[in-house]
C-alpha cells in the first residue's frame, strides 16, 4: 500500500521574496530616520552644551589645559594642549605648530573624553572666581575696647566699651556675641562701610580678670551671603583688632550645586 503523505507542499508565492524585501527596505528607512533624529538631537545637545561653556569660560577668562591623551593615542607627540576662552581645542606638537579645532567638531568619542576631563577644571575656575568676587565685598569687621566710667576707692563704676567698625562691604543682620561663660548678646545691626558702633561689656568684672574676650561676629553683605568671623579681643590695649570674617559655603558656590 502505497504510504500516505503526512505534508502537503505549498508553492512558495512568487510575490513573497519582492514583499520581503519591501518590509526590509521599510524596516531599514525607519532605523536610518530614527538614526538622523538621534543624531540630530546629539549633536543639538552637544551645541548647546558648547555655548554654555562658552559662556561660562568667556567669563573666567582662562584657558584650560587638558592632558593630549584626551584627544589622541599619539599623545607623545603632543607637547600641549587646551581649550581657549572661546572653546577652541588648540594642540601644540614637539615643533611648537599649533592645531586649532572647536570644540563641537570633534568626534563624539574625543568629545566626551575631552569633556570629562575639561568640564570639572572649568567648574573650578567658575567657582573660585565667584568667591573672589563675593569676597571682594565683604564686610571687614575690626573692634576696639575702651575703658570708661570711674573708680572711687572700692566703688567701681568702670566698664568697657567695645567699638566696632566696618571697613569693608556693606553688612546686613550683624549680630555680634561676647563673652565665655557669660555670653552677651548684640544685634541685629546694619553696619554699611565707615559706619561704626559703640557696645557696652557689662559684667566688668568677669571680663577683665581673663584680660580679653571672645567674640563670634555674623552677618550678610547686600547679596545675602553669609559671612562668620571668630576673634579674642584684648582688653588692655585701644588698638583695632580686626575679626576676620570667613564666607559660608553659599548655594551655587558649592559642588553640589554646579
């Protein structure tokens, strides 16, 4: 007995190859498109990224140095090489000729490398260049004691007066505390510069047997930035004793905040 066919062969259409070959051809245009999108946004984006590091280093105005090795495996023959205020990659070789490349047009790869060695120096030199100008206006913040008041045999009704003057920024919400054990307490005061003010060290006594006293200074320039300062003044002596006064790590200032 003849055995009976368990398959039945279909004829493969011979319209199949031509509409797989259309799927194909679809598939592939939209992977090329979505490629151009991709692209098109990276390079936007690193544009973007660009000119704000521009701005940024335009400001500062310094260049940076970065390693050769971020841009080429031929480092050694690179004797120089960093980024000008304007973002320009220059590259100096052992004859001293120079090669001068914008930073966006490098290759995505040399980009990041150079970016994440360039990006972090550049942060540095935003943020020192913040403080020095903050610091530039800061309050400075010098006291002077004098000894007023009378002394009749074993009355004494003498007490120290502490002056303190501003010879710096403008200072705002000063508050000023005195003493060791025996704290007192003074502010807020608006001290703008040349301005000064006059304070009376009551509990004469417990002051004067340690010859000088402790002082925490506090206060805010115009901006609002923060500044404290910790100082001993000395009793027996009129001449100004400056209290320097340090700049609170602000927000912005910060790395956390970059």
């Amino acid at each position: 007995m003849a055995s009976r066919r368990l398959f039945k062969i279909v004829p493969k259409k011979a319209g199949s190859k031509k509409s797989d070959l259309v799927k194909g051809a679809v598939k592939l245009s939209k992977e090329y498109q979505e490629l151009q999108r991709v692209t098109e946004l990276e390079r936007k984006g690193r544009k973007e990224l660009v000119e704000k590091f521009r701005s940024l280093q335009g400001w500062v105005g310094k260049s940076v140095p970065i390693p050769g090795s971020a841009l080429a495996t031929d480092s050694p023959q690179i004797k120089e090489a960093y980024v000008t205020s304007d973002c320009v990659v220059v590259t100096v070789g052992p004859s001293g000729a120079e090669r001068k490349t914008p930073l966006e047009e490098l290759e995505p790869s040399v980009f990041v490398s150079v970016i994440q060695d360039f990006a972090p120096k550049l942060r540095r030199l935003v943020l020192d260049k913040k403080r020095e100008l903050i610091e530039a206006g800061a309050p400075r913040i010098e006291l002077r004691t004098t000894l007023a008041g009378s002394q009749v045999l074993l009355f004494d009704w003498r007490q120290y007066r502490l002056t303190l003057a501003n010879k710096g920024g403008d200072a705002r919400d000063l508050r000023l505390s005195a003493g060791g054990d025996v704290t007192q307490n003074y502010g807020p005061f608006a001290v703008r510069k040349g301005d000064k003010i006059e304070l009376s060290l009551r509990r004469f006594r417990a002051l004067s047997s340690a010859g000088s006293v402790p002082v925490t200074i506090r206060c805010r320039d115009e901006d609002g930035h923060e500044y404290e300062g910790n100082g001993t003044v000395k009793l027996e002596t009129d001449d100004w004793q400056e209290v320097r006064m340090s700049l609170k790590e602000p927000e912005g200032l910060s790395e956390d905040h970059w």
